[in-house]
C-alpha cells in the first residue's frame, strides 16, 4: 500500500518524507489480520536509510511483531530503500536497494548483478539513542 501522507517537520525542515500508516483498514480482512512485512520507500540518489527510516521499522514490530508467519515460511520486519546509480534526475534508474532487519540488527546491501542479485552485508546496526546510530561493519571471513 502507497502513502501520500508528508510527515509534518517536512515543510520546516525541507526534506522530504512520508507517513505509513500502523495498520491498513480493508473490509476484505478482519482487524489486525494484516500485517507489516516490508516497509518500501526510495531514496533515489542517497544512502542507506536515515535513523527516523530505521525507527520507523522499530515502531512497527512493536504493533506488528518481529517476524510474520506465512504459509510458507518466517518473514522477518525489514525496511527497504531503493537506490539509483543513475546521474539523471529525469531518469533515475534502480540499481539496488538497502536492507535494515531490526530483529538481526543487520543492514544489508542488495544491487543488480548478471544473474540476479548480489547481497553484500554492512554490518550491525548499534543504536546509541533514538536519533543516532553506528553501523558495525562485520570482519571479513
């Protein structure tokens, strides 16, 4: 589901961002039976995902929970950023995106490869308040 909802500091502050909503109101389901698994935004010519992005993700298992069941497997809460390689305003292009995993800590970079995607991983997100973090790079093997 989309948002057009801006977040209120955005006319003062002068960035850009949006608001999600903690739950989706859909007659099709019962309340509740919906659920948060990825939590999609960009970030066209950026890095990867500011501190308020990563909280966001936060915020949501704590309505939502850590991990969601599907038929199939355990999907673990992740926030998404997309990213463009491109110089182009015009015509962003989508070469990767950014991986936060709250329950793990991990931030993960995913990008476009000749077969697919390649996953490298950043580290180990240390929080130090609710504003600021430190990312842990983990020790090659």
């Amino acid at each position: 589901m989309l948002t057009d909802q801006a977040a209120s500091d955005d006319l003062v502050s002068g960035k850009r961002s949006c608001i999600l909503p903690a739950t989706v109101a859909d007659a099709r389901y019962a309340p509740g039976e919906l659920k948060y698994i990825f939590a999609l935004h960009n970030h066209p010519f950026g890095g990867p995902p500011s501190p308020g992005d990563l909280r966001f993700t936060g915020e949501m298992a704590r309505v939502h929970a850590w991990a969601i069941e599907t038929q199939d497997s355990k999907v673990l809460l992740s926030i998404i950023a997309f990213f463009s390689n491109s110089g182009d305003a015009e015509n962003p292009t989508c070469d990767g995106f950014y991986q936060y995993v709250p329950a793990t800590r991990d931030m993960l970079k995913w990008t476009r490869a000749d077969k697919g995607w390649s996953r490298e991983a950043l580290g180990t997100v240390t929080w130090f308040n609710t504003t600021t973090y430190r990312l842990d790079k983990k020790p090659r093997r």
